[in-house]
C-alpha cells in the first residue's frame, strides 16, 4: 500500500465536510461544544485522534504544519503526528510558531504570541468542565443551555476551603464571552490568559467524546474566580536554566539521584531560539 | 364578641356502621367585652363540644358562630388561623408542644407567632411565668417533664401572653394550689378589665362566682333524643 | 440576564391576601393508574400544608407535580401570579433554585455528598450570582448555625454527619436563598425521635421567622399537628377531606381519616 492510497490528509471529503461545518457551527458560537461523528484514526484514544480530525479538516496543500506535546517539537506524540500529515497530506512542516499556518497542540499554548491568520488546533481528553461535578450529560447539556454554572465555583470554592487558594492548576474553566463555560482542554492556567483576545484561530477536537468546540480570534475567555480570590497566572518561580527566560512557563527537569534539578522552558522552539539569540541560562552554555 | 345561634354539632361514626349522634341542638349564647360566661352541666353535656366549635377545633353542623366579626361556622381555615393568632385564645387542659422546647419560648411563642421582638416577648413569659410560681431554673427546660400543676400554670402563661380580645378557658385553676389559683383569677379580672370576653369552663364554685357574671346551663343545648 | 446582589433579597412585598400558590384540578396518570386526580388548593404566605395518607396515596406524585419534577397531566398551577407549568424551563429551573426550596426524605438525594458542608450551603448563592468566597462563607457559617451545626464542621463533608445533621444540613442548603416556598418530602422520616424533636422546633422556628409557605408531606399526624396549619387527607390518588389540622384531626368527616386518626397509636 501507498501513501497515495489515503486521501488529501487521510480523511475522505465528505467527513471532512462534516468536521468543517462543526467547526464553524463552533466558531459561530463561541465556547458552545458541537457534537461531531468522530472517525476511528490510526492512532489510540487519548493520543490526540480530535485534535488530528480537526486539523485534517483544516490543511490545505500549502499550509505548513506544527505539531507540539507539552510545548515540544521533538516528543513521541508530536513527532508521530507531524509525519502523519507529512504522509498524509504532504505538507510543509516547521518547529518555528510564528512560520506555522497550522499548530496542534497538547497541553500548551506557545509562547511566541500568535499571529491572525494562524489556527491553534487543541487535543482534548474530556470537554466537559462541568463532568466531574455533574456526571449526568444530559444534566450538563441542560446547565449549559441554561447557564447554570453555580456548580463551577462551587469547585473552586472547595479549593480554597481546602488548600486555602485555587488548586486547580491546569484545565481551569473560563468563561467565553460571558456566555459558555468552557475546558480549555489540561493547558496550565499559566496559559489561561493567551486564550483571551488571541488573533489566532483556536479550535479544539475531542476524539473519544466526539466534540468540537472554537474560539474564534479575539474572543474573550475570562477564567472563572472569586472577587476575594482573583485568578492568577502561575508558574515556576525560576528562570530558564537555559535561556534565561523569566517569564515563559518551565519544566522541571532531575538530573541526577542526588536532588539535583535544572527549569527550562516547556516550549522548545521558545527557548531555541532566545538561545540563538545569545540568551543563556544558569545551565546553559554560549551558542 | 361571640354571639352563637341555634348552634347543632352532630358526630357520625363511619366506622361504627355510619351512626349519627346528635350533641348539641339549639345553643345559643352571646358574649360582650369585659365579659366572663362560666358554662355548666354534667360531664358529658357538651360544655368542652361548644368550646371547641368556638375554636373552631370542631365543625359546627347547624346555626351561627360569630367570633368578633368572623363566623367560624363558613369561614376558611386561614381566617380562623388568623382570629387565633389574633383575637382568640384558648387555655385548654392539656399542654400540647414541640417536646425539647425551652418553657420560656413555649410560653412567648403566641406573640412570636405575632411579630413581637423575641427580647420583649421573653420579657412578657419572664413576668408570667415569674407570677405564675415556675422556679426560673425550670424556664430553660420542656414543660413536657412538668409536674401536671405545673404544666397546667405554663399553659395558662402561654394563654395570657398575648392580651386577646377573646378567651376561652377549659377548667384553668383545676390542680393549682390555692396561691396559683388566686394568681390565675387575677389575671383572668385583669382581662376582663381591659375588655376581654372570656368563655370558661370552672368546676370550682368559689372561682365560678368570682370571676363569672353569667352562668349557661349547656344541658338546656341537649337535643332532643332522636325521635 | 440581570443579576441582582445575591446577598440582598428583594423586600417581601407582604400580600397575605393574595395566595402564594394557587393548585386547580391537577391530575397525574401512570398509565390508566391514578397518581393523584382533581386536586385543588391555595397556599397562603406563611402557611404550612400538610398533606398526609397511607403510602400510595398520591401525596408524594402530587408534590412532584407540584415542585416540577413531574409534569400534570391535567390542571394548573400559579405561583405567585404566574402560571407555573407555561413557564419556560430557564425560569421554572431558576425559581426552584432561588424563590423555592425542596427538602428530600433522604438526604443523601438534597445533598453533595462530595462537597463540603459550605460548599452545599453556598451552591445557590453562587448560583445566583454570588462571587466573593469571603462573603459565601459568612453566610454559610451563619445558616450552619441557625441549623445548630458548629462551625468548625464546614470543611467537613455531608458523609461525616449524623443522619439528623444531615438533613439540617439540606434545610440550610436550600433555605439560604430565602425561598418563599418549601415543599418537603418526609422530612423527618428516618430519624430519631429526640431528633425528630429538635428538627420540628428549627422548622416551625423557621416558618415562623422566614414567612415561609410550605407543603409538608408525611404520613406522621404528630409532625403535622405540631408544624401544619392545614391538613389535606389523600386516598386513592384523591383528596378526601381538607381543613384546620387540628379539625380534621379532632374532628374528622370522612370515613378514610376517622380510620386514620383512630389508627394512631397513643404514647
């Protein structure tokens, strides 16, 4: 068998169409999740096979890809995905954000702000925020058409009787133009603030619950909080060991048995390319 | 202030073969303010009966009964609730609460129920309850574990807090010692004083006369035996 | 949607003339089985309905219908001046969480059981809108109190309760919004007496304090004389008889209640 047995980006056209008009159903109504028939994919649940629907639907011949888990280029998912569409599709692919048309991604936002034009496509393991306080869908499905998102701070409110401030950490909800409550799919909070306003559009695919819901470019996403308890950005108190970046978000990273450790940044072309630009880092060395 | 005619009351006993007995045929009786009505007959003649159709605790089956300007014989239950709250109040000789509730809220409960601030309505059982001989150590206790006097004296605070413009007693001053007893006629000449119209029930005679302007023979009410 | 402050509920305008709920000829069927039929009352403010009979009876469908949870068959409901079953959902969902309240037997079903007792408590306030942590926990440490729950117990989950805390619990959880009307479900059944006890006083406290209305369904003639103003006696999915609670316990009409009544066992 051949490449050239699949069609243009794996997908037949007329599933393709039917993403497509999801997508736009979703960017139509911010935040709201649309029901789509989600394809079987040549890759397990949980590997991203909505975010890879999504973007199928999304290529077109000159697009030039980019795929990252966790912030990286160069991790097993993102790797398998990008050579899945260089088969697939036969598309240009970059590690660079700003040269992308297209970006899949798991779990971050990059920190090279994006530019209009771009899409930002999300894998999304379970789009229901409201899912582990309400397990009933039809339940959830109702709150949603009648807004009924008390139950939302009532998580947060837990967290902070509990832990003394918000614990939620990643997944934080937020609120799309004052209207849906929506997952932004498990991005740290850190990242919460970039989903706001963002030129870029920003589609996210859940494979297994066979969702699609959008943000379409400059949309407000306002994380849900306390007016005692305002919602904040967090993220490592370090600085890149490698770059030196203050403000970009950070991995930890053991080195050794003995405690040692190094932070660096979770977005590899971020930290690439300030280490380009002579940036250098407690650990890092002179490029 | 309570004006009954022609007052009936029949009982009908679907369990008993549907049997209908007549109780009461014919009452009738007026009551002005300041006035004190002791009813008499045999046990069993129908004094407590009438009682309770003026409180509307038993239906009435023919005639009128007019409390103030309600007849409780067509009127429904939330105006009867509210001429209780109000206007008419009843001592009866069984006290009837909430069990674990401290005697001094039984007691200021009917002015609660009214909108009086809790302070001054726990003032006013304070100062009955202090008049009526209750040690101050029972008031935070239930009266559900009182001694039947003393039960009997909680009920009557409980009857008096509020200043009703109708009364209705059911033997008050029965197993009170002679120094609660003067206590309890006190309050009910007080009553009359500020205007109350007081129906009651006395098998003591030396109350009966001092506190009664008028005595009803509820036996002249019997009806006819069914003919 | 205009979000009034949760924290200030509009004044009562106090109309005691005018009832609260007003309950025509409602009927539910199962089938060609009666739940409840021709069932028609009026609830004034700050009046307790009781509504009592055997199980089966159709009390506990009629509550249903009447708190939405089923839906008549036949009839008419109007709350407050609004017809309750043209309602849109929108609003009949927000007045039962706002302006309504509903008390279940068990209060494992009024309850989340996974979420601490301020948590339950500040679930309609922040329903409604309420946005300042600070300010829900105040008024959830001050309605735990009022159900003589200590405060040191607010972090505390629902499943570390005894069974009568739990349910005082619920009543907290639902009346912090200052409902205007209460329908409750057995609410004391599955307790103990001395339980029971302190249950009834905080509740006819509460009547009495609050204003509230209520339809009180309970098969116990001691709850209702002591909490019911009123009293509907059902049978076969039927009123058989209504009236002052002390009257149609004292001086029962229908054949049905003479049986009831006589049917207690004296203490």
């Amino acid at each position: 068998m051949t490449d050239q047995a699949y069609n243009f980006a794996y997908l037949d056209e007329q599933t393709k169409r039917m993403i497509r008009r999801a997508i736009l159903k979703g960017i139509a109504v911010p935040g709201y999740q649309v029901p789509f028939a989600s394809r079987e994919m040549p890759m397990p649940y949980g590997w991203g096979t909505g975010g890879v629907q999504v973007t199928a639907a999304c290529l077109v011949p000159g697009d030039r890809l980019k795929v990252i888990d966790q912030g990286a280029d160069d991790t097993t998912n993102a790797v398998s995905i990008r050579r899945f569409f260089q088969r697939t599709a036969g598309v240009g692919v970059t590690e660079a954000t700003a040269e992308a048309t297209v970006i899949q991604t798991r779990h971050r936002i990059p920190e090279t702000p994006l530019a209009e034009g771009q899409i930002l496509v999300y894998q999304v393991p379970i789009p229901e925020p409201l899912r582990f306080l309400e397990p009933r869908e039809t339940e959830t499905r109702k709150m949603h058409e009648l807004e009924e998102y008390g139950l939302m701070h009532v998580k947060l409110y837990e967290d902070i009787a509990r832990h003394g401030q918000i614990a939620t950490s990643y997944a934080y909800p937020v609120k799309v133009e004052g209207r849906y409550v929506m997952d932004p799919s498990p991005i740290p909070r850190f990242d919460n603030p970039k989903l706001s306003g963002n030129p870029a559009i920003q589609l996210f695919g859940a494979g297994r619950e066979q969702r699609i819901y959008a943000l379409p470019p400059w949309t407000e996403a306002v994380s849900l909080d306390f007016e005692d308890h305002p919602f904040h950005a967090t993220k490592a108190p370090h600085d890149c060991d490698l770059c030196g970046a203050k403000h970009s978000y950070l991995d930890e990273v053991i080195t050794d048995d003995t405690g040692g450790r190094m932070f660096v940044c979770s977005d590899t072309d971020f930290c690439a390319g300030r280490r380009a630009k002579g940036h250098v880092g407690r650990l890092g060395e002179a490029a | 202030m309570i004006r009954i005619e022609n007052l009936s009351k029949n009982f009908t006993l679907h369990n008993q073969g549907g049997a209908v007995i007549p109780v009461m045929g014919g009452a009738t009786l007026t009551l002005g303010p300041g006035e004190c009505v002791g009813l008499t007959g045999q046990s069993g003649a129908g004094k407590s009966t009438l009682m309770r159709m003026v409180y509307g605790n038993y239906l009435t089956a023919g005639g009128s009964l007019r409390v103030g300007d309600l007849d409780i014989a067509t009127a429904e239950p939330r105006q009867i609730i509210a001429l209780r709250r109000e206007t008419l109040g009843y001592v009866s000789q069984f006290l009837r609460v909430v069990p674990r509730v401290p005697t001094l809220d039984v007691v200021a409960e009917p002015l609660l129920a009214l909108g009086t601030p809790a302070g001054e309505a726990r003032d006013r059982a304070a100062t009955l309850l202090k008049r009526l001989n209750i040690p101050e150590r029972l008031w935070t206790l239930s009266p559900t574990t009182f001694s039947g006097g003393e039960q009997q004296r909680v009920n009557i605070a409980r009857g008096f807090a509020h200043a009703y413009p109708a009364l209705l007693l059911d033997e008050p001053t029965a197993s009170l010692d002679a120094a609660n007893r003067e206590v309890v006629l006190a309050l009910i000449e007080e009553a009359k004083a500020r205007g109350a119209a007081i129906l009651g029930i006395f098998h003591d005679e030396a109350a009966r006369s001092r506190v009664c302007d008028r005595l009803v023979d509820v036996t002249g009410f019997t009806p006819k035996a069914a003919a | 949607m205009t979000l009034q402050d949760p924290f200030e509920f509009p004044q009562r305008t106090r109309a005691p003339d005018q009832p609260l709920l007003t309950v025509e000829n409602l009927t539910k069927r199962y089938g060609p089985r009666i739940g409840c039929a021709d069932v028609s009352f009026e609830l004034y403010p700050g009046e307790v309905l009781g509504i009592v009979g055997e199980s089966g009876s159709g009390k506990s469908t009629l509550l249903s219908c009447l708190a939405g949870h089923h839906c008549p068959d036949l009839g008419r409901i109007s709350y407050d001046g609004r017809d309750v079953l043209a309602m849109s959902e929108t609003d009949r969902r927000r007045l039962s969480r706002t302006d309504w309240a509903y008390v279940h037997q068990n209060p494992r079903d009024g309850l989340r059981m996974g979420v601490s007792a301020g948590g339950n408590v500040g679930e309609r306030l922040m329903a409604v809108g309420a946005r300042h942590y600070g300010q829900i926990r105040g008024r959830a440490v001050d309605w735990l109190g009022r159900v003589e729950i200590a405060a040191d117990r607010i972090d505390d989950r629902p499943s570390a309760f005894s069974g009568g805390m739990q349910q005082r619990l619920q009543i907290a959880r639902n009346l912090v919004t200052s409902p205007r009307l209460v329908f409750m479900d057995e609410p004391t059944g599955g307790l103990d007496v001395s339980v029971q006890a302190r249950l009834l006083d905080l509740l006819r406290g509460l009547v009495r304090d609050l204003g509230l209305s209520v339809v009180i369904v309970t098969h116990d003639l001691a709850v209702v004389r002591l909490l019911a103003h009123r009293l509907m006696v059902m049978k076969g999915g039927r009123v058989v008889e209504q009236g002052l609670t002390d009257q149609v316990l004292d001086d029962p009409q229908h054949a049905y209640t003479q049986l009831l009544v006589s049917s207690v066992l004296q203490v």
